[in-house]
C-alpha cells in the first residue's frame, strides 16, 4: 500500500535529492561485485588470445590464458565466471560427440582454473551449439530440431561438466524436460551439490548476433531458433518456464536478454522469490560499446546505470561482458 503522501510544499520531492549524501542513504538499490558472472570464450591453442571483432574488449583465449583471466577475476572479487567454447568448422560434427568430450576446451579449462582459482565459481553453457555442423543447440534430424534425443545428449554434456568440477550447470538450449533429466543424472552420479541456473526464459532475440560470432557458430546456423527459443511477443509462457523449470529442479533461473526484457526479470522474481539472474548479451555490450567509442555516450556511466538497472527490475546478479570494468570502477568507490 502506497503511503498517504500531502501535497506540495509540504512535499517536496527534490529535497532527498538535494545532496550526494542524502542520495546514497535514500538509494534503494546497489550494484556489487558480488553481482557479476563474467562469461569468456576458450579455444585451442596455446598462448592465444584472438580479439572478437563484434566484441570490443573480449578475447577467445586458449586454455593456459583463461587460467590468467579466472585470477584476475577472484583478484577482483568476482564471485564466478561462465565458460563458453569457440569451436571452428572442423571440430563440429553431426552427432555433436565433442560436447560430452571429457577433453573439450571447456572441460580442460573447468579442470585448470579448479587447480590454479579453487575459490571461483564456474559455471558452464550446456546446448549443442558449439559442436554442431548446423549450428543449432538440438539435434536436426529431417530440418526439425528434435527434443527428447537431444535431452539425452544434454544429460552427458551436463554430467561430463560435472565430473570436470563445474559448480553451476547452464543449460541454455531451451528444449523441454532437460532440467529435470539433469538433475536425476546428478543425483545418480553424486553430484548433488552441482547446482543448475536454467536460462528459463530465453528468447529467440537478434541481439546474441556478435555471441555466434564469438563462438563460431554464424557461418554454421541453418535457419533460426524460433522453435525452442521463446517468441518476444510473449510474458506469460516466460512465468510458465520458469515455474517448470524450478519444479524440476533448477536451482536459479535466468532471463535473457537482459535489457530489452526487464519487465520479465520482474514478474519472475516477484511471482518466485528464486535466485534471479539476468544475461546482459552480446548485442547490448556491442550496443554500447560502439555507440561509446564512436563518443555518443559515455562508456562507464552507461555501463552501470545499464547494470543498475537489473538490479532495480529484481535481480539478484547479472552475467555481462562488462564485469572486470564494472568490477574495477566500483572498487575504485
Ligand atoms: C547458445 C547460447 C547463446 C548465447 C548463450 N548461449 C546464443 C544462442 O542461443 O544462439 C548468447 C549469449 C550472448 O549473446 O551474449 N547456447
């Protein structure tokens, strides 16, 4: 209920406003580092760091060098970091067998930031994207992007993560009843403890356009994602998915997007009360990106209002691109 509020001048609205000081103790919501995942791409190679041409500031590093970056982020104090493989045309194949490869890069770079970074958190991307010949994040089998073969293959993917020590399972691909087959698997297997942020709410959105560039899938996509991923046009079907995917056993859900799609963050977290989160894409950190080094905007302060801003719409963290900048200004104070 909305207070009784008297009328001008007994109020005055301006007068919270009227200092710094007076600002920061009205202020309802804050940004902290301990909001941030940081997502980064691996490859193969050694010693490499290939800059991604949509993504000013963000590099496809081999293993040895995400190592360097999962330092640099528990130095500091980002609480997690989100692996994502770039795959070249040559190691993509139709049955996707390189997903559950207990070898793949994103395997190998679990294993060695749990040696060198063991207080980071990781999670990991779980769809079939990055290793197949056609790009999709399911299995195609005469155009039609099947769902309960492609869960199966998920439920590997998911465990052989597990089993390299990922903290946080991501399953990002949209098909139906891959989080409850997830979670069996790792209770099964002993992981209990493994926990699944869903990307619940994940809609069929031009904005992951430099993301496919990123993870070399661009040239590899045949036709869109229209049928799994969710159409922009809709609000309910998101409280649905989320409502599911929490049913079977997610313990977080994401919405994603980031921006463009607030008014979901905040049914979703006032409808659920679950841990929250928000995937500020690849298109919206090119967005401002290049509207900032072509000097329309500035950089930083648009950077954090565009974080705040998640956290006033309810969420409780945000995977961004901008997280070591972000990290770095706030601890600057
Ligand atoms: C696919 C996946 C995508 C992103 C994360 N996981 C792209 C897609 O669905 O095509 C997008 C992330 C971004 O744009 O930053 N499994």
């Amino acid at each position: 209920m909305r207070p009784t509020q008297s009328c001008f001048p007994a109020t005055r609205l301006r007068r919270t406003r009227q200092s710094a000081a007076v600002r920061a103790m009205v202020r309802q919501n804050t940004l902290s580092v301990d909001d941030f995942i940081w997502p980064v791409f691996v490859r193969s190679g050694e010693g490499v760091e290939e800059p991604i041409a949509s993504m000013p500031g963000v590099m496809r590093r081999s293993v040895d060098r995400i190592v360097d970056v999962a330092r640099e982020a528990a130095d500091l104090g980002i609480p997690a970091i989100c692996i994502f493989p770039y795959t070249g045309l040559e190691e993509r194949t139709e049955d996707c067998a390189g997903a559950w490869d207990p070898d793949n890069h994103a395997n190998r770079a679990i294993r060695a930031i749990k040696a060198a970074v063991p207080e980071l958190a990781i999670m990991t991307d779980v769809a079939l994207d990055t290793y197949n010949i056609n790009g999709h994040d399911g299995f195609v089998e005469n155009g039609e992007i099947v769902n309960d073969r492609t869960v199966d293959a998920l439920v590997k993917m998911a465990l052989s993560q597990a089993e390299a020590g990922a903290d946080i399972i991501g399953p990002s691909d949209m098909m139906d009843g891959r989080i409850g087959a997830i979670r069996s698997a790792l209770e099964a297997q002993g992981h209990q403890n493994v926990m699944i942020l869903s990307y619940a709410a994940k809609y069929a959105s031009a904005f992951y356009g430099p993301f496919r560039d990123a993870v070399g899938a661009s040239g590899a996509l045949t036709g869109d994602k229209k049928t799994y991923q969710m159409d922009p046009g809709n609000s309910d079907e998101a409280m649905r998915l989320i409502e599911r995917d929490l049913t079977e056993g997610a313990d977080m859900v994401m919405v994603k997007p980031g921006l463009p799609y607030l008014d979901i963050c905040r049914r979703v977290k006032d409808s659920f009360g679950a841990p929250t989160f928000a995937y500020q894409v690849s298109g919206e950190y090119a967005m401002i990106k290049a509207a900032s080094e072509n000097g329309w905007v500035d950089h930083d302060r648009v950077m954090m209002e565009s974080l705040m801003a998640f956290k006033r719409a309810g969420c409780d963290g945000i995977l961004t691109y901008f997280a070591p900048d972000a990290a770095r200004l706030l601890a600057k104070g």
